[in-house]
C-alpha cells in the first residue's frame, strides 16, 4: 500500500505554515528578551524551534534505529505462545 | 461488628448497585437508564457528600471510607463524568457482562479516591482490578491471554501493596492513608509505593498497559485507558508528594513511552504507550512535589482523563467501522468518517498540548513547576516527550488513519461511515469539555487541590510551544518517508514473561535436568542405602507389633459389627419394641435415684 500523502502543489507546502509560526513566535521571543522579562538559554530567541527540530530528528531516528536493531519481531511472534 | 457513624451515599454503592442490576436486567430500554442514569445519580451524590463519612471500627482498626476533601472530590468528579461518557459511547454494547463490570469497575475507582485509610483503599483496589480484567476479556480474539497476563500482573502488585500495608499496620499501628512520603523509605512504605507505581505503569512495570488495553473492546478501553492509571496517580499525590525519586523515574517514564509511541505501528498501542507517557509527566511533577507541581500533576490528569478518552473513542469508532487498527491497513477515511476525525483531531491536539486546548493548560503548569524548581534538565526532558507526543499522536496517527492513501476510489472495504448518534455524542461532549477547560484555564485552576496558581497563556509559554510543534512538523516532514508504518511488533517487558519464561522452561529442561539427576544419583547411592536397611528393620517391627494390634482391633470390630447389624433387621415392630423396653429402662433408673 503506498502511503504517501498525495502530492501537493508545490513540494513546500507543507513547510509553510510551521515556518510562518516559527517567525512570529521568534519575534515574540526577541520582544520577551529585549525587556529582560527571562534569563537563561531557554529564552533566548528562537532556542525551541531549534531544540524542536533536533529532538524531533534525534527521537524518532534513535527511536527507529533501537527498534529495528533490538525490539521489532513478526507479527505473530507471541501467537504460539500465551 | 461494624458500624457506621455516620450516613451518606458513597457514589461506589450507587456504580456497584447499578452494575448488579446491569448483569441481571434484560430490558434494553432499563439497561439505558441505567447506563445514562446512574453517573448522573452519583454526580449528585458526590455533590452532598460531607467532608468525611462512613467511619467505622473492624478488628480495633479505624476504617474511613469516605474522605472528601478537593483531593479526592477532583479525582472523583472526573471519573463519574467518564463513566457518563464511557457509558453514553457504548450504549450500544449487548454484554451485559461488559456493563455491569464498567461500572463495578467505576465503584472500585470511585471508593479507592474516597479511602481514608488503606484495608478500604485495598478493597477497591482489587475490586478495579477483577472489575477491569472482565472488561478486557470482552475484547479481541487475544484479549483472552491478554487479560490473563494482566489479571496476574495485577495480583502479583496487589500481593505486594498488602504486604506492604500490613508491615505498615505492625509499624506504626495505624491504617490510616496519608503521606508516607515524609517518613522515609522503609520496606513497608517502598512495598506500597511498588505497588502504587506498579498500576500508574512505571517502568519496568508497565508493559501490562501496552499488552491488555489495545485488546479490549472500544467502549471498554475508555474506561480503562482513564481509571486505573489515573487512581494511581492520585495514591501516589496522596501518599508520596515530594518524593525525589519519582521525579526522574517519572521523566524517563515520559521518554519510554513517546519513544515507543513514535515507531508503533498500531493505532490503539500508540495510544497505550501514550498513557504511559503522560502520566510520566505526573509522576515528575509528584515528585517534585511542591504545591504548584501538585497542582500540575492533578490538571494533568484531569485534562488526559479526558483527552486520552477523547482519543480512544475515535480510534475505538475507527476499529468499529473499519475492523482494523494498524496504520499500515487504514487510510483516506476522512471522506466517510469527517466527524471522527475532527473529533479525535481535537484530542489529538490536546494531549500534544496545543494552546486553547486543555492539554496545554495542564501541561503548563508543570513545566512552569520545574522552572519553579529549578530542574532544567527534567524540563528538557519533558519538552522532548512533547515533541515525540506531537510527533505520533497529533501528525503519524490521524494521517496514517485519515489521510495518508488517495482515496479518490475508495475500495470495497472502506465503506465505511461516522459512528452512530450516540458514539459522537460522546465525543462531541468530551470535544467540549476540553475545550472549555482550554480556553478558560481559571476553570481547571479553580477546581485544583493546592494553593497555588500560575499564568497559563503567558507570552513566552505560548510562544515555546509553538515552535516546538512547528518544528515537530517540519521535522515530520523531513522523515516522513523513513517513518512509514509497516508490519511488526515491538518486544516490551512483557516478552519476560510472554517469552522469558519458555526459556526459563528450555532451561529447566536441559541444564537444570542434568544437575538434578546427578543430585538423584548422589541421592541413590549415599541415601537410598541406609534407608531401604532402615526400613525393612521398621517393617518387622510393624508386622510383628503394630500389625498385630490393628488385626486384633479389626478382628474385634467384625465381631461386634456383626453382632449390631444381627440386631438391625429391619422390622418396625423390632424397633418399637426396642424403643419402648430403652424407655423403661430409663423408667427404672430415673426412679431408682
């Protein structure tokens, strides 16, 4: 079966909406910033979008790569058993 | 021997009452009114309940069963208004034995948040968990073995939390249910704690959720994917408030669970593994522990009562449809089934914690708490978990089950349609009520049990969630082909005792066998010797002696036997006349004296 989400017009649009988010909220980070209402990393302007896009890429490959190495099996592995 | 002191109407008597009646009425239309009428019956009763009630004395202990406090009364309320909806979503269920174990497993939930002291929480402890096997066994052609794991994971935990409860009683003389947190971690208080953890599914005991809920029957697994977990959570508030532990424990657990979530295949496992990791997110916020975190955990769980709910009513209308619930069989159902989908969408992106939706309120207020805390690194740990839970449950599952496949011919088998009035209703009332609470986050505020508040829709919170999920999903984007769900399963801890124990077995019979016939050898030569001499010499001894009293006796017993069964002949004149010369006998001695 082929799952594919069909085709869209142009090939980035999907990515248009999150970057549209992302740019906003970094500006609204910036304003956050600029009065010195937070301190730290994890306000600096835009650390959640990178922070996202690397936890996302890095969970899901790891998360991939330990199951196809470790945990997948058949479908019916524990059928002849209880 | 027991005596109440005082009246009310524990809102258990009411669910045990009515799921008795449910096993024995045939009428459907009686049916109906039990199932829509008695949640409403017990909100009521929840409503008068006084702030302490049913106390009574057993073997010189203390019991409480009623202890209301907005603890227990905010726990008590979401789970009366999910046996509504749980019960409104399967009204059309004919087991009746589906039914009446819903709603026993309703008043076990409902007695263990209201249990003051530990016999009664003990007692509905095990009443949730015979009450919940009954609704897993009513499932899928697995749900047999399934239910049977579970029943046995259960027990094994109950096994533990008594042990530990009756350490208890000898440690400190007292059954009442309070922190324990606070003392220490004796062996009594870490059975309990076990046994706690062990039904909020903290690994590595939690693969039980992951093994038997997917199992269950769509209308079941709403109360299941609500009830038992989530009266976990509250024991553990109760009880182990501040316990550091719990913190790290309860962000790994978070982790595991999204980490599975993200690769499994299956929708109803998805959403399994994804209990597992929202409650992770109340097991940290326990641990750390101050009022704000408290608070935290509680909204939590009040919002994913509802979300994860929300979620397996639309999955579970899916499975009803369509028979299927692997990704890789399902697609393009947003033609037939549009309501379904913009109903599970909304709990979809609540648990993903999407601003104006209730899991973002909740979900603020425990990260807000580990700011508080100062615990960055259990606030990246979170985030993380928020990124995998966007990432399969708010993108991979609706698109692989609605979208994914052009469905502009749809083929014979995809026929399929919304669910009946009462299933969206369902969902439509869930839908609502996890918005409303999203969108007035003073609501859910009002209703939490510490003192402590927080200003959910701040700038910056908002803002970082945002770009969290926006990145998600260009990070989706990125790997959407390598991600694609195909066929398989994933092995979890349960393959210990699903798999393990055949090895063990393998084991026993090769290596194991070995050294025990080497042990029988041994056995034989230095020990069967002696005793075979040992024993002929007793032999003698019970021919000759003993033997010649037990004949003797028998010998006499015969004669006698034979003599009183001469005298039964079986003649009513014979005994009459027996039974008047015994009178006259008595006659004689009585006036001899």
């Amino acid at each position: 079966m082929n799952h594919t989400v069909s085709r869209p017009a142009s090939k980035y649009k999907w990515l248009i909406v999150p970057a549209i988010i992302i740019a906003a909220c970094v500006v609204v980070d910036s304003i956050g910033a600029a009065r010195g209402e937070h301190a730290g990393v994890f306000s600096i302007p835009g650390f959640w979008s990178a922070f996202g896009l690397l936890g996302c890429l890095s969970l899901a490959g790891l998360c991939k790569l330990v199951a196809r190495l470790f945990l997948k099996r058949p479908e019916n592995y524990y059928d002849d058993v209880l | 021997m027991t005596m109440f002191s005082d009246m009310a109407l524990h809102p258990a008597a009411l669910f045990l009452g009515a799921a008795l009646l449910l096993a024995c009425v045939r009428s459907g239309v009686l049916q109906r009114v039990l199932l829509l009428g008695t949640p409403l019956a017990a909100l009521v009763a929840a409503a008068l309940l006084p702030d302490t009630f049913g106390a009574a004395r057993y073997l010189g202990m203390d019991l409480l069963f009623g202890r209301a406090d907005s603890l227990s009364l905010l726990f008590l309320y979401s789970f009366i208004v999910l046996a509504g909806l749980g019960a409104l979503y399967s009204l059309q269920v004919r087991s009746r034995t589906q039914k009446a174990a819903a709603f026993a497993y309703t008043a076990g939930c409902t007695g263990v948040v209201l249990a003051g002291d530990f016999l009664s929480l003990f007692i509905f402890w095990e009443l949730m968990a015979f009450a919940s096997v009954f609704l897993i066994w009513g499932g899928s052609v697995r749900s047999a073995a399934a239910g049977f794991r579970y029943v046995l994971v259960h027990a094994a935990g109950a096994l533990v939390l008594l042990a530990g409860i009756l350490l208890r009683v000898r440690l400190t003389g007292t059954l009442e249910f309070g922190p324990l947190g606070s003392e220490g971690l004796n062996l009594a208080n870490i059975l309990i704690l076990t046994g706690f953890l062990l039904n909020a599914a903290v690994p590595p005991l939690h693969a039980w959720v992951a093994d038997a809920y997917p199992e269950a029957s769509p209308g079941a697994a709403i109360f299941l994917c609500a009830f038992t977990t989530k009266a976990a959570v509250y024991v553990l508030v109760r009880g182990f408030a501040g316990l550091e532990l719990l913190a790290p424990l309860g962000a790994a657990m978070a982790l595991i669970g999204v980490g599975y979530a993200v690769v499994e295949n299956d929708a109803r496992r998805i959403l399994a593994y994804h209990i597992i990791s929202q409650v992770g997110y109340m097991v940290c916020a326990i641990g750390i522990g101050t009022d704000l975190a408290l608070n935290g955990a509680c909204a939590h769980a009040f919002s994913n009562i509802l979300n994860k709910s929300l979620l397996f009513m639309g999955v579970g209308a899916v499975v009803l449809q369509t028979g299927r619930a692997r990704l890789y069989e399902l697609g393009g159902l947003w033609r037939s089934m549009p309501r379904t989908l913009a109903l599970t969408m909304v709990g979809a992106l609540a648990i993903s914690g999407v601003p104006l939706i209730s899991g973002f309120v909740s979900k603020s207020i425990v990260i807000t708490a580990l700011e508080q805390a100062h615990r960055p690194g259990l606030e990246m740990m979170l985030m993380l978990v928020s990124i995998g839970t966007f990432f399969s449950v708010g993108i991979k599952l609706p698109l692989y089950i609605f979208f994914g496949r052009d469905d502009s011919a749809p083929s014979a088998d995809q026929k399929t349609a919304d669910p009946p009035w009462n299933m969206l209703l369902a969902m439509v009332l869930t839908a609502g009520l996890t918005l409303t609470f999203g969108m007035f986050p003073g609501l859910l505020q009002r209703l939490l049990p510490f003192a402590a508040a927080t200003r959910v829709y701040s700038p910056a919170h908002v803002s970082h969630t945002l770009q969290l999920l926006a990145a998600t999903a260009i990070g989706f984007y990125i790997l959407r082909r390598a991600l694609v769900p195909g066929p398989g399963i994933l092995l979890d801890v349960d393959w210990l005792y699903r798999r393990g124990a055949t090895h063990i077995m393998r084991l026993s019979a090769g290596p194991l066998t070995r050294v025990n016939d080497w042990v029988g050898g041994l056995y034989q030569r230095a020990g069967v010797g002696p005793v075979q001499r040992a024993s002929s010499t007793l032999t003698h001894f019970d021919r000759s002696g003993i033997d010649g009293l037990i004949d003797g006796l028998a010998r006499h017993t015969l004669i006698l036997g034979n003599g009183l069964r001469r005298i039964q002949t079986g003649n009513i004149q014979h005994y009459i006349g027996g039974a008047v010369i015994f009178f006259f006998l008595l006659m004689i001695i009585v006036m001899l004296y």
